[in-house]
C-alpha cells in the first residue's frame, strides 16, 4: 500500500520537473531561472503624458494623465506605477492622481511622471501660469 502511494505521488511531480533546459544562447530564448520563454527581450518601458503643454490662471487645477506600456507577460498594476512631482519649488502641487494646483505666482514650472516599476523612465510636461486678463474697458 506503501508503495502505491509513493507511486502516485511520485508519478506527477516527475511529469512537472521535465521542461527545456537547453541554454538560450543555443536556442534564442529568454531565460528565467529553469523557466524560458519565446517572447523577445526587446522590451522598451515607456510613459507619455497628456497633456503636454498647458496654460492655467493662479490656483487654477489641471487633471494629468500617464500612459505607459507593460511587458508582454509582465504583472498588472490596480494603479498605474507612477510618482507625481512638481520640479520647481514653489511651483504649485500635485497629488498622487495626477491633479495639479497651480502656484498663485505667474511663471513656467514642469509637471514630472516617474515610472515606479521602470525608474529613470520619466516624462515632463509644461505649465504656464499666466495672470487673468482684465476686461478692457476702452472697448463697447
């Protein structure tokens, strides 16, 4: 009885232990740890913001979206893995949603995106904050 039971457990863990493990530089194949994989190893992380480029008045917000790309049969994130911050000090603030309040003082200050699961992998966008025209009482 022994014996039988060490057969049927024996039978299924030597089916699951077989695989190729021949090196993948005969191959063409990626590598990791015992498991490979036939997918190309020409991923290029990428993150692109939108928008690019905006115009606001003191104090004004602005909603900031990323994009990025993931691996073929890389993980899923429930939120996208990206760090807000605004470079110049004193340049307004950013939540970690993206949404931007503009400094109530006028200038050109850069919104930044930092890919978490890539670092270096950052993309910039321009506000300039511009003070509200005033009606031009001459005109009728």
């Amino acid at each position: 009885m022994r014996i039988l039971l060490v057969l049927f457990l024996a039978i299924p863990m030597m089916a699951c232990a077989g695989g190729d493990l021949t090196p993948p530089e005969q191959t063409g194949r990626v590598s990791v740890g015992r498991l490979q994989s036939n997918h190309a190893s020409t991923f290029k992380p990428t993150l692109m913001l939108s928008p690019k480029a905006v115009t606001l008045s003191p104090g004004a917000t602005q909603s900031f979206s990323a994009q990025i790309n993931y691996e073929p049969d890389g993980p899923r994130f429930p939120r996208q893995p990206v760090t807000w911050t605004v470079v110049e000090a004193g340049g307004g603030g950013i939540s970690r949603a993206g949404l931007y309040t503009a400094p109530t003082v006028t200038g050109t200050y850069h919104v930044k995106a930092e890919r978490e699961d890539h670092p270096g992998i950052a993309a910039t966008a321009t506000v300039t904050v511009v003070a509200k025209a005033e009606p031009d009482s001459t005109k009728q």
